[in-house]
C-alpha cells in the first residue's frame, strides 16, 4: 500500500517569493500585449476601411465611366439627330439649311471618332507599323465607316439632302437605345416616348436597309453629277472605294449585298438584250469591285 522513496531522488525547498515574481512579467507582458493590440486594432481597422473604399471606388470607376461615355453619345447624336431634321425641313431658309446639313455631318464624325476612341483607343506607338496595325482593327468598323462617310460629304460643295437619311437612322438608333436604358420609368417618357424607341430598336434592320439604299443610291448621284458643273472626280472615286468597302465589311456586307444581287437582277438583263457592248466594261468593273 505505501510507495517505496527512491534513496536518490533529492527535493529542493522551492521560494515563496517566486509565484508572485513570475507572475509580475507575466502579467506586465499581457498588459502590454493588450495595449499594442488595442493601438493596433484602430490602425487595422483604419487600414481596412481605407483599403475597402478604394476597392469600392475602383468597383464603382467603370460603371461612370460607361454611364459618360453613353450619356456623350446621346447627347451628340441628339443633337444630330434635331439638327439633320432642320437641315431637311423645307420651310428653313436656305443658309440656315446649309450650315445645319454641314454641322449634322461634323457631330456624327466627332461621335464615330469618340467612339473609335473609346473602343480601340490610341496606336501603342507613332511609327508606320504601329499605325497600320491598329488601322487595320477599326477600318472594318461600323464607326470608321461612318467617319469616312461624313467626311467626304463635309468636305464637298454638293448638298445632297439625300445624304442625310443614314446620319439620321443611326442618330435614331443611339437616342432610342439610351432612352429605353435609363429613361423606362419617367412618366414623359412612357407617355410621349415609349413606342417610338419600341419601333425603332424593334426595326433596326428595316433602318439598315434603308440606309444601305441611300448609300448606294448616292453613289450614282455622285456619279451623274460628273456630268455637272459641280462634279468632283476625287469625291465621286473614294465614294465609291467606300461603298466597296461597305461591300465587304462585316457590318455592312449582309445588307449592301442584298441591295446590289437586287441591281444585278434588273440590270443584267437589260445589258445582255439592249447594250451587249457594255458586257466587257462591266466585268472589268466587277473584278475591281469583288478584289
């Protein structure tokens, strides 16, 4: 029942003062501890406040800059839109009709420039290798077609209403667009507003036909007008490469190539039966049209 004492075991007499000194440092060393943490606790909490509200701003940065660059081209193309509809109004006088059919060009370039901006951006460097590459991302674009489209009609003494009927269906487009994204709930527009942007974002195809129409139908304006006082050759040519390019651009090719099979099926019949002759011109031009 009783243990046995190892003869070598030795115990020592342990000091009644040290409990309460190891327990001084001990205690010392938590306060401490707990100060540092209380201290350190604002400053994380500081650090993390200012770490979320950059998160956030940076969250929050591409949806204002979207929301600019949207509410820019409503109000450009608004604004081409009211001023193309006063440069076709037949009761405005003359030089008044004048400067708003140059001045509706000029804001449809300054938008289909922004826009290329704002998509593409700028050449990564100023050199010839650089500037072809990124000429050759935008030139299939629908805004590079535009821009090159107003410039051409800016820059000429011919004032063809007709030319406008393009710059106002893509003025529609924009305007109904942003109207139906941020305006759905206002009363005015539910009211006065509704089912017009309904028709025009519904019938966006019926718009790029018609515009399809209008620019190949300018092209032979274009060309009879050689036959005028007010011809310009260098005009009525890169009108022309132009339209070719709308011939094989994406964005343009489904409709410019219906409009022109509908040509080919009035005209070629007419060339075969009545004017032979001009069957050897005509291929000349059709391989420079399909290269």
């Amino acid at each position: 029942m009783f243990c046995e004492q190892d003869p070598d075991l030795v115990v020592e007499a342990m000091s009644s003062s040290s409990p309460s000194q190891s327990a001084k440092p001990s205690a010392s060393s938590s306060a401490s501890s707990a100060a540092a943490n209380d201290q350190a606790r604002p400053r994380n909490a500081g650090s993390t406040a200012r770490s979320s509200g950059t998160s956030a701003a940076a969250g929050s940065n591409p949806t204002s800059v979207r929301w600019d660059r949207q509410t820019i081209q409503f109000s450009v193309n608004a604004w081409v839109f009211i001023v193309a509809v006063l440069a076709i109004f037949p009761l405005v006088p003359r030089s008044l009709s004048n400067r708003a059919y140059r001045l509706s060009f000029m804001g449809t370039a300054c938008s289909s420039l922004y826009s290329l901006y704002a998509l593409y951006g700028r050449p990564r460097a100023w050199n010839l290798q650089a500037v072809q590459v990124y000429f050759q991302s935008i030139i299939a674009t629908k805004d590079f077609i535009y821009f090159i489209y107003c410039l051409t009609f800016v820059t000429s003494h011919l004032c063809l209403k007709f030319a406008l009927i393009p710059i106002l269906c893509r003025a529609l487009e924009y305007v109904a667009k942003f109207l139906r994204r941020n305006f759905n709930r206002s009363t005015l527009y539910r009211k006065y507003l509704e089912d017009p942007c309904v028709w025009v974002e519904s019938n966006t195809t019926t718009l790029s036909i018609l515009s399809s129409h209008a620019e190949i139908g300018l092209g032979f304006l274009l060309m009879m007008s050689l036959f005028s006082w007010q011809r310009n050759i260098i005009q009525t040519f890169m009108y022309w490469q132009l339209l070719k390019l709308m011939y094989h651009a994406p964005v343009t090719a489904g409709y410019h190539q219906s409009v022109w099979a509908k040509i080919g099926r009035i005209v070629n019949p007419l060339v075969h039966r009545y004017a032979p002759f001009l069957n050897m011109p005509v291929s000349a031009i059709q391989r420079w049209w399909f290269r």
